[in-house]
C-alpha cells in the first residue's frame, strides 16, 4: 500500500500517509539494513563507503528561504511534502551548496555564469550575498563536523571554523585522497 501511496499521484495526502506509517496500519518498518549481493559484480560489503550522519541544516536567504531557518536532521527517516514552491528542492540545493559549495542542476542552466547563478541561489528579497549562507552540521566517523557556506564566497567555506577550497571540504566528506 506504502508504495501505491508515494507512487501514484492524489492516492493519499501525505499527512495521512504519515499518520498511518506511525501508527503502524501500514506495517512495522524494518530499519535494519538489507542485505545485497552484488552491484556491478563487487561485494556490496567489500564497497567503502564514508558514514555521515546529518544532523541540522541552517539556511538563511537561500533560494526559496528567507531570513534563517533551522532543520533538524537527527532522524533515521526525513519526509519533505508540501505544496510546489514550499521549498523542498531548495532544502536539498542547500545540502548540495553545503557540500560542494556548488548547484550542479543550476549551475546547468545558468550555462556557469557565476553572476547568474548567484542571483538564482539568493532569495530575491535579500540584498546582499553575504546574507545568504548555508550552515551544515553533522557526525562522521563519531566526530561533529560543522561546514558553513556564504554566497559571497562561492570557492571557499569553513570546516570546523577553519577555512577551507570548497575541493578539501567534498574531500573530507567522501574521504578522497
């Protein structure tokens, strides 16, 4: 029923959705992790993969957010609904700003014009790009990291308070060499 429901449009609000998830009538979810076999012919558990647990995104003057907002992400299960134009793919543009300092979809179809693009990630409101910043926090490998992203700053962010190329903070992330 879950997936008829998130799948075909206008089957059931979300709210209601929800409602039934946490009540259970649409079954007790399983959180453990599935178990699989193979992807691209490699082990699933021979695949290193960097754990990173989010926990708060703080935006402010970002796409379709204005003045600051705080999201706690300190859950096993996140769901964004609302209405088009409530700021669902702006809370995951701000995630990708965050890490990358970069929007790639944007970035796409402002053709890399960096003026372009800097007007389209500001909330038409806000009048000056330092106003505009993303704020991630979160755990890897048990420690709290804190990556903070100004619009004035496109090329660089801080990491723990220290700053850093936007290269060296996707690096810490994905733990490239």
């Amino acid at each position: 029923k879950l997936a008829q429901y998130l799948s075909i449009p206008h089957r059931r609000r979300a709210s209601k959705i929800l409602e039934e998830c946490l009540n259970g009538s649409l079954g007790n979810p399983n959180w453990e992790k599935q178990k699989v076999k193979i992807l691209n012919n490699v082990p699933f558990s021979s695949l290193h993969l960097t754990s990173v647990r989010l926990k708060k995104l703080i935006i402010s003057n970002f796409r379709a957010y204005t003045k600051q907002h705080v999201c706690d992400l300190d859950a096993d299960l996140i769901i964004l609904y609302g209405r088009n134009g409530l700021g669902k793919t702006s809370f995951f543009d701000a995630i990708e700003f965050a890490c990358t300092g970069r929007v790639a979809n944007l970035e796409r179809k402002t053709k890399g014009d960096i003026r372009r693009l800097k007007k389209v990630l500001k909330y038409w409101d806000c009048r000056d790009f330092k106003d505009v910043y993303v704020i991630l926090e979160g755990i890897k490998k048990n420690e709290s990291f804190k990556i903070e992203r100004n619009l004035g700053e496109e090329n660089f962010g801080s990491l723990n308070g220290v700053k850093k190329e936007r290269k060296e903070i996707l690096c810490y992330l994905t733990d490239c060499n």
